[in-house]
C-alpha cells in the first residue's frame, strides 16, 4: 500500500469514525433537552427517567467523539502538513471557533451530568439546552472549514502561495450555507432515527412505557429532519453545480456536456468506455434539478482532463445509495405524519415497528454516503482546483503502520463503546 | 508586545493551562498504577477527574490549533518531523480516554476493572513522556529547518537522544507530582491521604532530581539552550522563583497546608514551561525559525487573539460555575 493510499485511507476511516460521534453529541441532547422539558410540563416520571438515559448515553457519545476529534486535529499535521502550511491560517478560525464552542459543550455537559441536584430544575434544563446550542454551533463550524475545502475563498493566489488573506470571506465560503443546513438535518435525521430503530426494536420484544416514549420523541425529531432534507438536498445540487461541475458529473454519472440532460436513478459508470450503463434515465431531470431549468447544459465528465476526475463510481454509487436512503426515510416519515393525525394507535403497531426498526438505521448510512460523495468527490483536489491531495500528504514514510495502529486502537475504542452503551443506555435486565 | 510573540504566549498558556489541569489527569494515571488493588484510592482520582476530564483536555487542541492557525511553519516543521512521538502521544491519548469513558460508565466486573485500569495508567506514563520529548526536541533545535529538510529524511534522531528523553522523564515526575499533591485535598480517609501526601514529597524530590539531570545533559546536547536557560539576564531571579515554588510546595506538604502545596506545585510547572517559552525566544522552532518567519499574516493573527480574548470571556465564567456546581458538596 502506498504512503499516499495509507494516509488518504486513514484519514477516511477517522472522519467515518468520527462523524457518527459528533452527529450523535448533536442530536441526542436535543432528545435529552425535549424530555426533560417534557418532565417539566407534565411531571410523567418517565420523561425524567428519559432525560436521564439518555443523558448518560450523551456523555460516553460526547467523550468518544472527543477523543476521535482530538485525533483528526491531530491528523491533519500529521498526515497533511503541506494542505496545513497553506490551509491553517485561512481556516484556523472556524476552527478556533469550534473549540470555543466545544468548550463551552463540555461545561454545560458537566453542569448537565452533576448538577441534577445541585440547580433550580429551571438552570438544569437551561444547561440541557447549552449542550445542544453549542454542539450544533461547533458542527456549523467545522463544516465552514470542509466547505472552504470545495470551494476556496477568501485570499489570492501568488507563485502558488496563499496571499490577501481574508478569515471571514474564508468561513463564509460559497457552499458554508448550503453545507451547514444539510449537515445539521442529516445528524437530526440520522441519530433520531437510528435513536427510534432501537427503540422500536425493544418495543416489538415487550411492551414498555419507557421505550415507547423513547420511540415517539425519537422519531419525531428523526421525521421532522427527513421531511426537510430534500429540499436541503436541492439547495446543496444546485450550489455544487454551479461552484464544483466536475463533482455534479461524477455524482450523476453525466460523461457528455448537454442540455436537458437526463437525471440517472441507479447505474453503474465505466471508467474506460466513458458511459453509465444500466441507469433510468429520467429526461432532463438532472438539468430541471440541478439548475431548475429542462433546458439547462450540464458539463460532462469528458470536458474535464482525465487526472482532475474524481473516481466515478464510487461517487455515484455511493450518492445513490444516499438518495436511496434518504427517500426511503422520507416515505417512512411522510407516512408517521400520516398516521399521527389519522389513526396514533397505528405507530406502535408491530408492522410499523418492524418498519422503522428496519429503516432507522439507513440514516446513518445515508450520512457516510453522502460524505462519500462529497469529499471523494472533490479527489484529486484537496483544496478543490488549487492544491492536489498528492501533494499534500507528509513526506514521513511507513504510513501504513500509523494507519494499521490507528484501526486497532479505533476497534478497541468501538468495542468499549458499543459495551458501554449498552449497560448505559438500555439498562439491566430489569429495566421498563 | 509584537502580534505573533502574543500568539506564541497564547499557545505557550493554553500548554500551560493544560499541564496543570490535564496533566494531573495523565499523573493520577501513574499513581493507579501503583495502586491497582487499592480500589478506594482508583475511586477519589476517578471522582476527582470525571466532571472536568473533557474541559480540561481541550486546552491541547486549542494550543494545536493555535499552533496552525498562527504559526503554521512551525506546526508544519513539528508535524513533518516529530511524526512518531506525535502519533505515539496521540494513541497514548485514545486509549487513556476509552479507558476512562470504560471505567466511568462501563461494567463493573473487577477482571474488567483492573485490565482497563493497566490500560488508562500505561496511557498515562507514555503520553506525559511524549509531550516532554517533543517540547526538548524543539527547544534544543533538533527540528530540520527547510534548508537541512532537504537533505535529510531521518525522523528519529531529532527525539531519541539524551536531552529529550531526561525532558520527557521530568514531564512525566512533574505531572505524578501535580497529581499526588491535588489529590490529598479531595479526600478525608485519613490513610489515603497519607499515601498521596508521601507521594506527593516523592514526586518533588524526584522531579528536582530530574530537572538536574535534563539541565546537565542539556549541556553537552543542547548547549545554545543551555546558555540561555543558565546564562540570560533572567534566568538568575527565574530559576529562583522556580526553585522557591518547588520548595514551598514540598515544605507545605510537610506542613499539611494541601491548599497552598497546590498553589504552589501549579505555579512550579507553569514556571517550567515559562522558562521553556523564554528559553526559546524569539524562535518558534530554534535555531533557525523565529516567531515572526513562522507566523501567518498579521490580519489572521489578530482574528486568532481576539477570537482567544473573546473565548476566555465567555468560558472562565462559565468554567467557574461548572465548579462551583460541582464542588459544593451537598
């Protein structure tokens, strides 16, 4: 395996890593802040036991996705140092204001965790609502950072190096809208559902009082986001249009240059013979979507020379399965919606149990997915159209075995935290 | 002040901040294990450290991200070339971290225990080690500058010699020390706190042996870094202040003043590493790189201290009532 291929390989497996963690420290204490708020209303000692699990579910969630964050700002020397030395000081400061913002979680965390009886219920439920405040604000940032990644600005080029540097034009970057508000659903969308499967799961062995209302609020947060991401999902095609053609190509597996060209569902692309076989093919669908115009020219991967393509089917495939995913999520959704005004009884009915058990966990592969399309689709460009990937990574040889120590380590952590959740959250034997 | 010395002084307190918080961490690591069957003293330290643990450890990515955002020729220089006791520290940090999400929220099986127990304090010996490597290999000027870069593509000689190894010795006696004098304040078991209290004379009599050793060999390694930590016009009133911590703290321990032996065994680590940053200065990366060719432009180093002012005074406060709320004992 070569360094290049180790350290790319690393890095990938570290965000992949990551990113359930730090959608997971994002949506859980939304869960943990909706029952607690619900316990405050209403006084059903469920809500509180609710708020609680779940709270003790945030804090290993939060101390793991920590540890895996301390790790990446770590990688990105030790593996980047070349991206580091032009990339650190234009977007040092989403970074900057993503540690502030994780310190600030970290506190609130604490007061949530050990001041139960140690606060007014008012500034207990108030820190709950810090935790969340904060965690959403530090993803926003970090994201700002990856988003400057696909579409650089705020500096100038000269003699190869950075100058005229700009950190607010930096942060707010073409796709940081965009980028920000589809994140920030998809952790909603992702560990709500996934949150409901498991519950739902433990719903169809017995019933249970503590678990069906772990059910509900979990699949209303789950819902609400899957119902918005689609037209999240439309703002994003269209930013990635008009600022990355190259990776609106490769996603859709578009070789020719067209107008009214076709929207792909399914399909295989050939790197050699330059053609997508075995797709439905929707006419001028990806025109009408990509740039709400029928008649709209697409460029194609031919226009673009061969060393600047991404690898094609792996972006197709896996934006495929994140549409795929997110559809199916939607249609679940649509139809809890559905059923909540028509007829309540029928959401813990075993065969829409059995539905959302089955269904929940696609939002978090939708969520690597789509971070498969979006960062292997910006390949050969680390910064995109301005610093190759190539020549970025560190001169250190060996990388294989940093990334052989890297996956061990990583599994063992995984082992501990799967262990760790389970007694945690899911209680004994003798839980409700 | 010039902007990137302020930089420079940012990063050097956020390592400061973090020895005296995080670095009691990774000490009470080294005591467990010593203390691997003794289960009421792995519970103090585990109570001591859990509410805090995450906000202490931050003030390491914050000095990172300092360090790439301010001075990115330096993070770029330390990155490239102190790469495997870098990685080293970084998987010393994962494991120490499951080890302890394991022990505070996990089974309570004692075979579990006590394998997660070798665990977090083996983590806890190699990463303190690491950090202490790394801070001497830079001070001692053992990073290739961009000319020698070229020439060279030995990763291992600028971290494993002497002089690095003493440093990372005393880093890690420091830290057993901090943590030892910490802990006789957060218990009231008569018997436990007479162990934290010999310890805590241990573990100063050993870092002022270490220090010796690390400056002696600093002599004939490093001997530019020797001249200035020995021979600047500060270095005389310094090493007097330093030595007038260490001593007090070791006298207060005798005396049973826990309060002030914390006070001052901070203050004894926070000079140390003082004296590292003033022992360096004006280069970020000796003996060639300064501060100012390290540095990014003056406009991203003014958004860096402002966004560093403006987080202190949003977090301090906060941080203070988190400990309030938490100390209060109920």
């Amino acid at each position: 395996m070569s360094d290049l291929l180790a350290a790319r390989a690393q890095m990938a497996f570290s965000l992949g890593f990551h990113i359930v963690f730090a959608v997971a420290g994002i949506a859980v204490p939304a869960l943990m802040v909706l029952a607690e708020g619900r316990w405050l209303r209403h006084r059903h000692p469920v809500d509180l036991e609710l708020a609680k699990r779940w709270s003790k579910g945030a804090a290993v969630l939060f101390a793991v996705g920590a540890i895996s964050g301390t790790v990446l700002s770590f990688e990105l020397g030790l593996l980047w140092p070349r991206f580091m030395a032009f990339a650190g000081p234009i977007i040092g400061m989403p970074f900057s204001l993503e540690g502030v913002a994780f310190f600030m979680e970290a506190i609130c965390l604490g007061v949530y965790l050990y001041g139960w009886d140690r606060v007014s219920p008012r500034a207990h439920w108030l820190s709950g609502v810090g935790v969340l405040t904060s965690g959403t604000l530090s993803g926003a940032f970090v994201v700002t950072a990856n988003a400057w990644m696909n579409t650089p600005a705020g500096f100038a080029l000269a003699g190869g190096k950075p100058v005229d540097i700009r950190p607010l034009a930096a942060l707010w970057n073409p796709a940081a809208p965009t980028e920000i508000v589809h994140m920030t659903l998809a952790s909603f969308l992702s560990i709500g559902f996934l949150a409901a499967a498991i519950h739902a799961y433990r719903l169809l062995k017995r019933p249970s009082e503590f678990h069906r209302r772990a059910y509900t609020l979990s699949l209303s947060v789950g819902a609400a986001a899957a119902l918005l991401q689609p037209f999240s999902g439309d703002f994003s095609a269209r930013q990635v249009a008009r600022n990355q053609p190259v990776k609106l190509a490769a996603l859709e597996g578009q070789w020719e240059t067209r107008r009214g060209a076709p929207l792909r569902l399914g399909g295989l692309p050939d790197d050699q013979g330059e053609i997508t076989r075995y797709a439905l093919e929707i006419p001028r669908g990806l025109s009408l979507l990509a740039r709400h115009d029928a008649n709209a020219e697409i460029a194609g991967l031919k226009s673009f020379p061969r060393e600047d393509r991404p690898p094609v089917i792996v972006v197709h495939i896996a934006f495929q399965v994140m549409v795929a995913c997110g559809t199916l999520l939607f249609a679940v959704s649509a139809l809890a919606v559905l059923l909540a005004w028509r007829r309540r009884a029928a959401l813990v009915e075993p065969w829409f149990l059995k539905l959302v058990a089955l269904s929940g966990p696609l939002g978090v592969v939708a969520l690597e997915a789509g971070w498969t399309v979006t960062e292997v689709g910006r390949q050969p460009w680390i910064i995109a159209h301005v610093v190759r990937v190539r020549d970025a990574v560190t001169p250190m040889p060996g990388l294989r075995y940093s990334l052989a120590a890297v996956v061990a380590v990583y599994a063992l952590l995984s082992a501990v935290v799967f262990a760790t959740l389970r007694s945690q959250v899911l209680g004994s034997r003798h839980a409700p | 002040m010039r902007l990137e010395d302020a930089v420079g002084a940012c990063v050097l307190g956020a390592l400061i901040v973090y020895a005296v918080t995080g670095g009691a961490d990774y000490g009470a690591g080294v005591w467990e294990l010593l203390a691997l069957r003794d289960k009421r003293q792995s519970e103090v330290i585990e109570r001591a450290i859990a509410p805090i643990w995450e906000a202490d450890h931050v003030w390491l990515i914050a000095a990172v991200v300092m360090l790439f955002m301010g001075l990115p020729g330096a993070f770029t220089a330390i990155s490239t070339w102190l790469h495997i006791p870098l990685l080293l520290m970084l998987l010393g940090v994962v494991l120490r971290g499951s080890a302890f999400v394991f022990r505070q929220y996990g089974s309570r099986s004692a075979a579990a225990q006590r394998l997660w127990g070798v665990v977090f304090s083996a983590a806890s010996v190699v990463t303190p080690f690491m950090l202490g490597m790394i801070a001497a290999a830079v001070a001692a000027g053992r990073v290739p500058g961009a000319d020698e870069a070229r020439a060279t593509s030995d990763f291992i000689a600028p971290w494993l010699s002497p002089f690095p190894l003493c440093v990372g010795g005393l880093t890690l006696s420091l830290f057993a020390f901090l943590a030892a004098v910490y802990l006789c304040k957060e218990t009231e078991d008569a018997a436990l706190l007479e162990t934290f209290r010999r310890r805590a004379i241990a573990g100063g009599f050993a870092s002022g042996a270490m220090a010796g050793v690390a400056f002696f060999t600093a002599r004939a390694e490093a001997p530019a870094l020797a001249a200035r930590l020995g021979g600047a016009w500060w270095s005389g009133p310094f090493h007097a202040a330093t030595a007038a911590a260490a001593v007090g703290a070791l006298g207060c321990l005798f005396a049973r003043r826990y309060r002030e032996a914390r006070l001052l065994a901070a203050a004894q680590v926070a000079l140390v590493i003082l004296g590292w940053g003033f022992a360096q200065y004006p280069f970020a990366v000796p003996p060639h790189l300064t501060l100012l060719q390290a540095a990014a432009p003056p406009l991203v180093l003014k958004w860096l201290l402002a966004i560093f002012a403006g987080g202190l005074v949003l977090v301090v406060p906060a941080f203070g009532y988190l400990m309030i709320v938490f100390k209060s004992r109920s």
